[in-house]
C-alpha cells in the first residue's frame, strides 16, 4: 500500500493508471501526452511483460542509426518508426562556440561526425539546476576546495572567453552550504610567463596557524609544466577574493627524466611523522607507468625530492590531478590529511589521461618509507576500482574542519561543452565491506527536497514496469530498494551464466537474465523511445557464486545521434541480507546513481530529445525472466539550486 506525504499525492497502486505506450502501429506514435492515464490498472499492479519485450527489442540495436531495424519476432510491431524521429542531419546548428555554448559532435563508429537539430527547447532543458556550473563557457577540473570564515571556497579550471578548453584561469565561487553558490571574480589568471599558458590545477593546505597555501600548475610561456605557490592577500577576508603570486615562483620544475609535460597538479599537503615537514604529491609519468612523486618542504617554496614514488603501476599511464587522504576503519567522521596510525587505511587516486576516469585503492601508508601498498594488488591505482563508472574525472577531495568529513568534488564532462561538478560527496571507509570507500552526496542537497511520494511493495513480477508519478521529472531524488522473491532466488541458477558479465559489455537492460536486470527508467518518454534504466542484474552459477551489478544504460537515452550512449557499471558488493538499493539524482542532463549506500557510483549525461520537461517519466522495472522483485522507495521533487554572482552591492 503506497503512503504518501501531505503534499503530493503519492505513486497510489490502487488508483494508478494503466501505461501501454508501445503502439502496435506507426500512427499511434502520436497519440495524446495524456493518454495513457486513460487506462485502468488490473489488480492496481501494471504488469507488462509486452512492454518489458518492447523495451528489449528496442534497446537491441543501439547503433546511433536508429532507424535500423531489429531482429525480434515481433519486429514490425516494435520497430521505432522512421517517420518519428528527426531526419535532418544536415541542418544548421542550433547554437554555437560564439554564444559561449558549444554544439554536440559525437563520432560515430565509423569515423564521420553525427549531428541532429537540436532545438533551443531541448539544448536549454540540458542545462542542470542544482549542479554547480559557471554561467559561460567552459569549466573542467575543481580545484583547491576549501573552508575559510563560514564560506566553502570552490575554484575551477575555467575558460573566459569560450565553451571550449583553453585559457584556463581558476574560477571562484562561494557557498554557506555546498549547494547555493554565488560567483565571485576569478582568483587567478594566466598573467606571469610560468604560468601564461593556463593556470592550471591545483590543491589548498590549511596550516595549523590558518595561513592557507595554494599550489598549482603553471604551463609555462615553452609549454612547460611547473608548480607555483600563491596565497591569500588578505586572510581575514571570508571571501578571499585576493590571491597573491609569489615571487619567487615557479617553486619546482620538473625533475630529470620527468618530461616537461607530464609534471602536475600538487595535492594538499601533510604532515611528516614529526611534524616538522610537509609533503606534497605530484602525478606523473615514465614512459607508461602512472607515477606520483613526493617532495618535502617546510615553507612551501624550496622543496627536496624524495627518493623514489610513493607509488607506481605500469601500463596506467600519465597521472594527472592524484589525491591522498586517509579514512577512518573504526569512526564514521572524515580525517585530516595529515592524520596516520592504528584504524587508518589510505586512499590514492589518480586520474588517467589516457582514458579519462578516476581510480582509487585503498591501502597502507608507510610514511618512513614513503611507500603506500595497496591493500590488493590486484585492485591497484588504474587497473581496479573507480570512484564513478559513468562520466566522472579530475576529483578533487579536502577536509571540511566544521563537520569533520571529507569531501569530494569531481568534474563531470559531457560530449557537448558545459561541464558540471558533481554533487559533492562524502568519502568514507566501508567498514562492512572493508575493501571499498562509500560516497554519498553531502546531506545539504538534502534542503533541495520538496514534494515527495512513497511506493512500498509494489510487486514487479518477471518482465513489468511500473509508472510512478512525479511533478518535475527532470529534478528529482529517487531513493529505491528492492527484493527478490527468496524462494525464486534460491531456486534460481544460471547454468550458462556469463561469468565475465559486465555492464558496459552487456548490451544493456534489453539483455534479459533469470535474476535482472530490475530498478528504475529515468528521462523516458511515454513510449519508451527513450529513456535511461538504471539497474542492478544480479549473476548466480551454478556454483552458487552470486554477483551483482549496478548498471547505467544510455543506449536508448536520446534520439540524437550526435550524443554518446554508453552502457556504465561495475559489481557492487551485496552483503547477506542487505536489500538491493540505489539512489539517484536526477538533474536535467546529468543522473548521479548510488549503489547499496554509495559502494558503487555511476554518473550519467543524457540528452533526451523527447523525455524533457513535462514529457518525461520514471518507472520501475524488472526485466529479470526467472524472479519476482518487489520494489520500495521514495522520490522527492527537488528545486533548483541559487547559483548567481555574488551580491556585492548588498555587502
Ligand atoms: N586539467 C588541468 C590539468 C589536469 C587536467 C588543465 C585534468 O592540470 O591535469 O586544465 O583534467
């Protein structure tokens, strides 16, 4: 029986309506917005295994032709119609590099360039509501995050002039609460010749007298890349609205046997065991072994090299952004960076150039040896887990002294040119799993929750789908678990199951098992033409050995050509007797998913072309042929966030 709060009327089971939004004729495409409320619910439970059919054979074929047919039985009753999506291809953009916003360019398999007509209509729907992103042009990596005075103090590569890379100055904007920002003048631009061809990223170490330090890359006037110190002009300013070069800068150039482009972005500093020294991280390179490299200085502008890197993994490639921080085996708070001992594991991630994702391991950190081994080797730094399998890069973490966490900003970028943060995140130890950090969006984005409604057991027997209703399907907070049927499960084995079954390989939620894949279909439309599943598919063999997974699958997600549709994921560990959860925020173009408490995260960006605005649904699903799931949750509308230039005049 749904429950609902005071507000909106809840998903109701029993006076829901029906959903039959696969036209078993072309013409019917065009039916009415409104009409599939028309229908009558049997039993107060749509089960739809027509529809899960419908959804399998549309998602089988996911080349960016979408015209082509499929190879169902039932294939002229499924097929997309030609005549319903846009043919143009070779009509003029929509909006350019001049009005600071880039088109999308997608290339397809085969080389050439795919472009659609995009409407301003559907290119401003894209545009997130409570991310943070700049107001113009091109944004990428967070940089130097920080506390100071009562202000959360995010900068960012930032491009001035354009929605494409370049001219990279850092971007300044302040927020009471990580969700409401103000924008404040840029902290730095490229203006010395150690760093005239970009400022580029970099981390801020409070000391433990508040001078706060800043470290960064500098491109130099030759293209090379140094680091470079710049500090507050004025400390008690909350804004810090100042930043002063220093002198002396640049303050480390690279290293022998270092290339002159492969030597960047400084992490916060930490502590040496006595307290004397700080040391810092730098990501790197030789030949194709990722390297970090540690120096130790005691005023932040002479530093000595220590010998060796704190760690190295062949075959990772240039290190770009890395970060180093411990977490806590035994508290739930987030530690300082310079915190080490008994009940502390340490985080490295790098950032790879070469495929664009972050990857982090936990492990010890020795820092007599200056060494840090990874807790698995098999799971080390570029060859195991990610902290995102979607769109996610060039994270940054800091320490937030007020609440005692730690939290992580990522960049996430898009096949068009506006960039977003993510939602920050909090970053803690799995103390059930040991193996894993969880991450979890900052409790603050919670303020942004308005309306909710409740769904409780709604049953989804093998092939069903499920509308819940929600006022603003582009903004919302979904939080859903769900069971199997224990007996089903139980009697359930997959003799032949793939046992190397990943998403990104899987051909999506079309690709149907005995156990998923089951969850939610996000920014869909009401005849599923698109739409973006977000699901766990579960693997058992016949040895009993039981996987689950956490995917996110964009293949049918828009019906533009020139946008990337991808299949993310990853396993997520399940622990006995846990239900399978997620929880995503969906914010117009982008969707943050959370796995089984944040054990596995996957951030998306779509581009519906239909499911925007007022056209777009959510539903549960199960896709699984052998189990029942039943499904529970919770959705909450959520406003927009205030993202505006600071109001100096009322200051
Ligand atoms: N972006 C910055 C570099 C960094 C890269 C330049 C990662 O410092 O390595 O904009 O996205």
């Amino acid at each position: 029986m749904a429950t609902h709060s005071s507000r909106t009327p809840s998903y109701d089971l029993e006076n829901s309506t029906s959903y039959t939004p696969i036209p078993d004729k072309p013409a019917a495409a065009s039916a009415p917005a409104g009409h599939w409320r028309s229908k009558k619910l049997f039993a107060g439970i749509l089960v739809s295994s027509f529809l899960l059919l419908s959804l399998v054979l549309l998602s089988v074929n996911q080349q960016p032709d979408l015209q082509t047919n499929v190879n169902g039985t039932n294939q002229e009753n499924f097929s997309t119609p030609k005549s319903i999506f846009p043919t143009a291809r070779t009509s003029p953009p929509s909006r350019g590099v001049s009005q600071g916003v880039s088109e999308k360019t997608f290339q397809l398999t085969g080389g050439e360039n795919a472009t659609y007509s995009w409407t301003n209509v559907m290119l401003s729907w894209q545009r997130t509501a409570y991310h943070f992103q700049p107001e113009h042009n091109w944004m990428n990596d967070p940089n130097g995050p920080l506390y100071h005075k009562g202000w959360y103090h995010l900068f960012y590569q930032y491009n001035p002039d354009s929605a494409v890379w370049g001219n990279i100055s850092w971007g300044h904007a302040v927020s009471k609460d990580l969700i409401h920002w103000l924008y404040l003048p840029f902290a730095m631009v490229p203006d010395h010749w150690y760093d005239i061809n970009g400022v580029w990223s970099g981390s801020a170490t409070i000391l433990p007298d508040g001078q706060i330090v800043m470290l960064y890359t500098g491109d130099t006037y030759d293209v090379v890349q140094v680091q470079c110190l710049a500090y507050p002009a004025n400390l008690s300013d909350p804004l810090l609205l100042d930043w002063v070069k220093y002198s002396g800068n640049p303050v480390l150039v690279p290293p022998p046997g270092i290339g002159a482009k492969d030597f960047r972005d400084p992490t916060t500093a930490w502590l040496t065991p006595d307290g004397d020294k700080w040391r810092i991280m730098i990501g790197s390179k030789v030949n194709t072994t990722g390297i970090s490299l540690v120096y130790e200085t005691v005023d932040f502008r002479s530093y000595d090299m220590l010998d060796g890197y704190l760690h190295a993994v062949p075959g990772t490639g240039m290190w770009e952004c890395v970060d180093f921080f411990p977490v806590s085996m035994t508290e739930v708070n987030g530690l300082d960076t310079s915190v080490n001992g008994p009940g502390v594991k340490h985080v490295l991630k790098a950032s790879l150039d070469d495929d664009k994702n972050d990857y982090y391991a936990l492990g010890v950190y020795d820092p007599f040896e200056n060494k840090w081994i990874p807790d698995d080797p098999e799971l080390d730094v570029g060859i195991g887990l990610r902290y995102d399998y979607g769109k996610y890069y060039a994270s940054k973490s800091f320490y937030d002294q007020i609440k005692q966490r730690r939290i992580l900003w990522g960049w996430i970028r898009e096949t068009d040119s506006e960039d977003d943060d993510s939602i920050p995140r909090t970053i803690v130890f799995d103390q059930k799993t040991g193996s894993n950090i969880i991450q979890w969006p900052v409790g603050e984005v919670e303020e942004l929750r308005s309306e909710s409604a409740e769904f409780d057991n709604v049953k989804l027997g093998p092939g069903s789908i499920v509308p819940l209703r929600v006022d603003t399907p582009s903004q919302l907070d979904i939080v859903a678990s769900f069971e199997i049927d224990k007996d089903a499960f139980e009697g359930t084995v997959e003799a032949n199951v793939d046992a190397s079954y990943s998403c990104p390989t899987s051909g999506g939620a079309a690709n149907r098992g005995k156990l998923g894949p089951f969850g939610i279909i996000v920014l869909a439309d009401e005849m599923l033409s698109e739409g973006t599943p977000i699901y766990f598919y579960v693997t058992k063999g016949a040895n009993g050995k039981v996987e689950t997974h956490f995917c996110a699958d964009e293949l049918r997600s828009s019906e533009a050509p020139d946008v990337a549709k991808v299949v993310y994921g990853s396993q997520v560990p399940v622990i006995d007797g846990e239900k399978y959860s997620l929880r995503s925020l969906v914010d117009h173009s982008i969707v943050e998913s959370f796995a089984q408490g944040g054990r596995t995260v996957i951030t998306s960006r779509i581009y519906p072309t239909k499911a925007i605005n007022g056209a777009a649904r959510v539903f549960l699903f199960n896709n699984a042929t052998g189990v029942s799931v039943t499904a529970s949750g919770k959705i909450w509308n959520m406003d927009s966030a205030d993202i505006s230039r600071f109001p100096f005049n009322q200051f």
